[in-house]
C-alpha cells in the first residue's frame, strides 16, 4: 500500500501572483504560500487553472513553483500541474519540479487537438518518465480540457507506477464513485467542483482541490471537519452558505480569480494584483460584488468560529 495521508485533506489551487507591471511576483507568491501554512491547509496545488497556468510561460511557472517551495518549507503537501500544450515543455516543467522536491506532479491532457486515448497515455506516461520518482495525479477536467478520463484509460494509466489518482474535476459526481471503485485504497480521488466538496468526499474523495478554496479556506476545513466527524446536517448547512458565496464570486464582470483576489486584498491584506489577459479585469462596478463576497465571508466565519 501507498503512504496517501499526505493527501488527505483541504488542498487550494494556488492563484497566480502579479506584480502591478503583470509579471510574477516572487514576493507576492511567498506572501500567499505563508497565508496558506498559516491557515493551516493540507497542501497547494500550484500551477494549475487557478494559477492561470495556460497563459503563463514556463519560466513563469518555474518561478512560481520555485518561490511556493521555499515559502512552503517542507510544511505543505505540493501538487505541481505541469501540463503544457506540448510533451517537451511538460517534460521540462516535470524534471523541474522533481528537482525541487514536490510531493506529486499533475497535467491535464493535451486540449485543441482530439487525440486518441492512446496518444494521451503516452503524453501522460512521458511527463511521469521525466519525474521517475515523483507521484503522478491525472486531471480530468472534460469541460474545459475537451477530452475526459474514460475508464479504459484510466486502467491504462494504472499500468504505470507513479500514478497514484485523479483530481476529478469533471460535474458528476457519479464519477468519483466510479474512479475509487475501480481503483481500490491504493489510489486517491480529489474531488474538483467545489460546489460539490461534500457529495464528493461522502462517495469516494478522500480529499479536494479546489479554486475557491483560498478565498476561505477556513471554511473549507470547517466542512472536512465536519464530514470527518459524521456532522452531516451541519455539512450541508455550511456547504449551501459556500455555495452562495461562489455564485457571487462569480458574479462580476471580471474573472473570477480576479474578484477572489480582491476579496483576499480586503478580508486577508493580501496584494495579489489582477489576472493576466485575456482573462477579463474587474471593472470599477464590480466592487459591491467584491465586497459583498468578503462581507458574506467574515459573516460565515463569524458563524462557525
């Protein structure tokens, strides 16, 4: 069996960190890491969607991978997405991260072109093979990836022995049962829809991932928390007040990642910057959606703390 407990547990995506002329701020980057080992997370996954990984280079990407670790210091579980759109830059997003010591790396399947299943696994196994002793998580994400883990490719990846699960990104839940069933105990399912983080871990997830998870990750615990201890009337109660607060994080004119970080600059004093183009800006009439979202944060705090 796997040592999966590292795991187990609340893991934000890790959001990109700008400075005001657009670029990656190291600064900043270490300024949220810490934020996140202070709130007392399982783990970070960097790099991925919420890192605004397709519209960053892979120097950019080795910078924030770079500076996440050192502000982690051993005291975070770290997931690091490593999908390009291409096999040679993933490769060398994989030996890098392996060479700074993550716990696991991660990559979608390629988008754009329609590819096979079994040019997929290859792509996959290929990223693996230029980590060869990292652990490799697939990301099923079929609405935005275009392409979604079938059963038979996941038996396929199985073959290979680095894979220990799926971050499931995909909206039924029935999924998450049907992964955990055919993989057994030694493999571990993250559940990805965040709006669905207790219907996830009750069939099957032993963890989650999770873009809004930073936003609040409080909360978040809060819900593990209860789920762990079979409090699942509260669950749901808090689950339907999370709910409420991401459809007004995503409420706004802008991106939202970038209303998240807005949120993080008033309820957490945490300057992250904007979000790179051609994800959309707030806009000045996107501030009462900003600040209602971190109003109905401190008002679930208040709740439950």
């Amino acid at each position: 069996m796997r040592n999966l407990e590292k795991y187990k547990g609340v893991i934000p995506a890790f959001y990109a960190c700008y400075d005001e002329e657009g670029n990656i701020s190291p600064e900043r980057v270490q300024k949220l890491t810490q934020y996140f080992v202070e709130k007392g997370v399982k783990g970070l996954y960097v790099n991925g969607s919420s890192g605004e990984c397709i519209y960053q280079s892979v120097e950019d990407r080795k910078i924030v991978l770079e500076n996440v670790m050192k502000a982690a210091d051993g005291k975070l579980t770290i997931i690091n997405h490593v999908a390009c759109n291409n096999t040679k830059d993933s490769m060398e997003l994989a030996k890098h991260a392996e060479s700074l010591g993550v716990d696991a790396i991660a990559a979608i399947p390629p988008i754009y072109f329609r590819l096979p299943e079994h040019a997929i696994a290859k792509y996959w196994n290929d990223i693996s093979d230029a980590a060869p002793n990292t652990d490799f998580v697939i990301y099923n994400i079929p609405q935005l990836a275009g392409v979604a883990l079938t059963m038979g490719l996941f038996e396929t990846m199985r073959e290979n022995p680095r894979v220990i699960g799926v971050k499931n990104s995909s909206m039924p839940v029935q999924d998450i049962q049907m992964f955990k069933q055919a993989a057994g105990e030694d493999y571990i399912i993250f559940n990805g829809p965040d709006e669905q983080f207790v219907s996830g871990r009750v069939i099957g997830a032993e963890g989650g991932i999770g873009g809004t998870y930073g936003a609040m990750p409080d909360l978040f615990l809060k819900l593990d928390e209860f789920i762990n201890e079979n409090k699942m009337e509260e669950a749901m109660k808090l689950q339907y007040t999370i709910n409420s607060i991401i459809y007004k994080l995503c409420a706004a004119h802008g991106n939202m990642y970038g209303v998240i970080k807005a949120v993080l600059r008033i309820n957490e004093e945490l300057e992250l910057g904007s979000v790179r183009a051609p994800l959309a800006a707030l806009v000045e009439s996107d501030m009462p959606v900003v600040e209602e979202a971190a109003r109905m944060i401190r008002a679930a705090r208040a709740k439950y703390f």
